[in-house]
C-alpha cells in the first residue's frame, strides 16, 4: 500500500477500518482508500496539533484525541453528522483504547470511559 501523501504539517499515525484509512494531517481527519483517493470529505478537527496519537475507529466514529483544553472528539464515520467531544481533565492523556462499546482515554489517574455512537 502506498502512504498519503504528506501535507505541510505531516500525518499523525494512521488507524485502519474496512479497507479505509483515518489519519490526521494539520487540523483535519482525512479518510482515504488505499490507493491515496479521498474516501470521505476531510472533516476539521479543532485544537489537534503535534505529536499526533493514533485516531481510534470504534462502531461507527472514529475517536480523536485533541489538546487537554478541548479533549475527545468523536466523528462519524460516514462524514455526516455532528461531532461529539468531551473534555479531560488536565494534562495531555496518555493511552486511549476501544473494547466493546466504549473508548477509554487513560489521562493521568484519570479513566474517561465514553460511549460509541
């Protein structure tokens, strides 16, 4: 599989699902198929900056974690729809995961377990 291309800020790590590929370039979650074709329209994410984590891809959002001020964003996969987002508390997170139905984001003594939509 070719990578993306890489856009003026690079790409965060990629998550893949059913042969699509979420990655985060700059300010926006990108959704290409292997091929490097758009699969879905870029969808703007706020507050995301350097070092990028990895986005999480559970039940039909995928899961970004964004600057501590402004916390979790839950996206749809299909590109429609409203974002959800959740605040942390302090300090940047340091292990997000997905089991089941739930994301957990693990910010310092913190667990932040949200629901999937």
């Amino acid at each position: 599989m070719r990578p993306p291309r890489r856009g003026t800020g690079g790409w965060g790590p990629p998550a893949v699902t059913g042969g699509v590929v979420h990655a985060l370039d700059c300010d926006a979650l990108r959704a290409l198929h292997a091929d490097g074709s758009q699969a879905a329209d870029p969808m703007m994410v706020a507050g995301v900056v350097p070092p990028w984590l990895p986005p999480v891809v559970q039940g039909n959002g995928v899961w970004i974690v964004e600057s501590q001020e402004t916390g979790v964003t839950g996206l749809p996969r299909s590109g429609q729809g409203r974002p959800q987002t959740y605040p942390l508390a302090g300090g940047p997170p340091r292990t997000i995961a997905a089991s089941g139905n739930r994301l957990f984001v693990l910010n310092h003594a913190t667990l932040l377990a949200l629901p999937v939509y």
